[in-house]
C-alpha cells in the first residue's frame, strides 16, 4: 500500500521539535493507545534521557484494556514512566497531573541547587497528528485554550497554556516520524487517523482493517455487523459490511467507498468494541 505519509511540511516540524525540546524542561510524549509502537517517535526517544520523558497512552478508551495494562509494564520494564489515561472523559488525567508535579519539583530542586532562580516549568507535549495534545492540555487547564478536531493537523504553530501554579504546557503540531521499512507502521496511522484521508485510499485501507480484525478476532466484525458467516476474501467481506449497514446503489450493488469510510469510522469510533491493534511483542 502506498501511503505518503511523511510529507514535505513534516521536516521542518522536526526541526521545529528540537527547537521547543530545547525550550522545555521535560517531554510528555503521547501515544496512542491502540497503536503505541507506530505512535511512538524513534528519534525523540533516541535524543531525549527517559528522565526527561514521560510516556503517556492516550484514547485508552478506545483499546483494549489487557492490552494497555501490558504496554504499561512493557514501558515499566524499561525504566519509562508511563500511563494510560483519556483526554476526553479525563481518566488517568489526575495521575499525570502528580507526575508532572513530581517531575516540576524535581527540575526546581536542581535549578536550586545550581542557585538559578525559579521559574515556571515548561511541559512539551508531543506526538503524532490527531492523538489528543490539544485536548489533554485543555483537560488539565479546565478549559478550551488549545483548538481540536478529528482529524490530523489542526494544530498549527506552538502555543504555551498556562495550567497550573507554575506549569505550563506546550502545544505543538503533530509529527509523523518516517518508519519506512515498516508498511505495518504506515497502516496501522493511516487506520487511527493520524493521517490526512487526502492521501489514502480508502478502500484499500479497508481492506487492510478488515484483515487485521479478522487476524484479531473473527468476532469483532461479526458482532459488529450481524454476520453469521464471514466470507473468504476481504473483498467480499467489506461487501458483507456494505449490505449490513445498506450501503447499496442502484441494481443491488454495494458502494464499497461508501462502506469503507463507514467501516473506519466505526473503527476509530469505538463502535465496533476497544481495540487494539499491535501488543508489545509486535514491536522490533
Ligand atoms: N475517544 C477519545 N478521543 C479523543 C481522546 N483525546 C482526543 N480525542 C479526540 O481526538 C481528536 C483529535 O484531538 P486533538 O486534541 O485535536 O489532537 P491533536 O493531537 O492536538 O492533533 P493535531 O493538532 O492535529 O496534531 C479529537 O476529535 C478529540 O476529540 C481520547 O482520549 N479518547
Ligand atoms: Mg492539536
């Protein structure tokens, strides 16, 4: 499947990266809970120490709890600090907000120690398009100081968002950073909405849902559509989706476009259950 999905605007992001790392006294990356290996930045990893990172799963209410629970020990057994939480209903967001705290009141003692004066603490948030930066940082301000949206690419320039007694965040614009040996990477952005539906074909990326499901659980799209009986190829079973939710056009046809931008959003919705959709032993 080609996808382009690392387009040109994206490297001067990266640069831009480095210049709010170099701004910021620690990093909150955000990941996105179905997804947290092909959400995860290599190269913030590669120049960021763990201590200046906190590694946070966001849209945990989407995935599968099991499988968060396991990332969250993955991470443990690595020496990352990391928790699930859910910018939208806002669990888990209290925790953050005490290892934030915790992490300020660290940099502070330093900052002490070293005789500079204190100031306020800065908190980048990073991570890929659309994984919720903007909606955390108006979860823990209590209000909408950063704009939403669902889909990639709504955040433009960097925006700093006072929260609370001297903290505050950094809203950036989310950056895909290029796997490119792994199409399973691509894919699975492509799939969550991290990238812009200008460059994909729907269709295809579809199908490739409908497999990945059917690796999953057969269940999920059974259950999901009333399918008593999935048929061989994922062709004929975007097409059984299409009949179930009445996606025909004229002499009995299935709009199989129409059906694919429905069964993603049934997907990226949560309505067709919490999943998740690579575990830790999927990561190199
Ligand atoms: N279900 C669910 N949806 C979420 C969560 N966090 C954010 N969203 C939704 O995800 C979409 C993207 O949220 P944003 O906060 O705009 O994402 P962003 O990371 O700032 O995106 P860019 O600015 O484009 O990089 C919005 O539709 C949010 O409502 C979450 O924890 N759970
Ligand atoms: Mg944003």
């Amino acid at each position: 499947m080609n996808i382009q999905w690392f387009p040109g605007h994206m490297t001067k992001t990266i640069k831009e990266i480095k210049e709010n790392l170099a701004l910021a006294d620690f990093v909150i990356e955000l990941l996105d809970a179905r997804i947290p290996y092909s959400s995860g930045n290599p190269e913030l990893a590669r120049i960021l120490p763990d201590k200046k990172r906190i590694t946070v799963l966001n849209k945990s209410d989407l995935a599968h709890p099991e499988a968060t629970a396991r990332w969250i020990e993955h991470f443990k057994n690595r020496s990352i600090t990391a928790l699930a939480i859910d910018s939208l209903s806002g669990s888990g967001v209290r925790e953050l907000m005490l290892k934030i705290t915790e992490r300020g009141e660290m940099v502070r003692e330093k900052w002490q120690k070293r005789g500079r004066k204190n100031k306020r603490i800065r908190v980048m948030i990073a991570g890929i398009p659309n994984v919720g930066k903007s909606s955390l940082i108006n979860r823990i301000a209590g209000k909408a100081s950063a704009r939403t949206g669902d889909k990639p690419g709504v955040t433009r320039g960097r925006q700093w968002v006072k929260v609370a007694e001297g903290i505050d965040l950094l809203d950036t614009p989310g950056v895909l950073w290029p796997k490119f040996d792994e199409e399973r990477v691509g894919v699975n952005l492509a799939i969550t909405g991290a990238i812009k539906e200008e460059v994909l074909d729907r269709e295809e990326l579809a199908l490739k849902l409908i497999e990945r499901l059917f690796q999953l659980d057969p269940e999920l799209l059974k259950r999901g559509y009333g399918i008593v009986q999935l048929e061989e190829t994922p062709y004929r079973v975007l097409e059984q989706v299409g009949s179930a939710r009445g996606c025909m056009v004229r002499g009995g046809r299935i709009d199989t476009l129409r059906t694919s931008i429905i069964l993603l959003e049934d997907f990226r919705s949560g309505r067709l259950g919490r999943i998740t959709l690579e575990l830790p032993e999927d990561a190199p």
